[in-house]
C-alpha cells in the first residue's frame, strides 16, 4: 500500500491523520504519567518531547488546560 492510500484510508477510519493520531497517544500517556505523579518534564520526556515549552503548548491546546493543571485526585 502506498503512502497516500495508507493516509486516506487512515484518516476514513480513524477521522485525523496519522500524525494527529500519534500525537493524542503522545499527549494522552502524558496525562496518565502526570496523574500517576510524574511532573510535566518528566512526562514529556518520558513520551518523547525534547521541549518542554511545545509539549505544554501542544498539551494545553489538546485538553483545555495546562499539565500543570491536571492534579493526581
């Protein structure tokens, strides 16, 4: 399968673009890591962000709040 039948198809069964879709698991396994106690820093570094400063822009812009906000309950 080529390339663009891969993105068509995924998007057509997934409704984001691969991207899009690997950065929500990203962004979701940090919010677990923070709830579990991790600080932000850890977090991100632990899913793969080099800049703590794009991982809470892109973290904010996902959930509607910064990782500094999410609390462990």
């Amino acid at each position: 399968m080529g390339q663009t039948t891969f993105y068509q198809n995924f998007r057509s069964v997934m409704h984001v673009s691969p991207l899009q879709y690997a950065k929500s698991v990203r962004l979701h396994k940090a919010q677990v890591l923070i709830l579990e106690g991790k600080n932000a820093s850890e977090a991100s570094h632990m899913v793969g962000y080099n800049n703590p400063a794009q991982f809470s822009r892109e973290y904010e812009r996902h959930f509607g709040y910064s990782p500094s906000a999410t609390s462990v309950a």
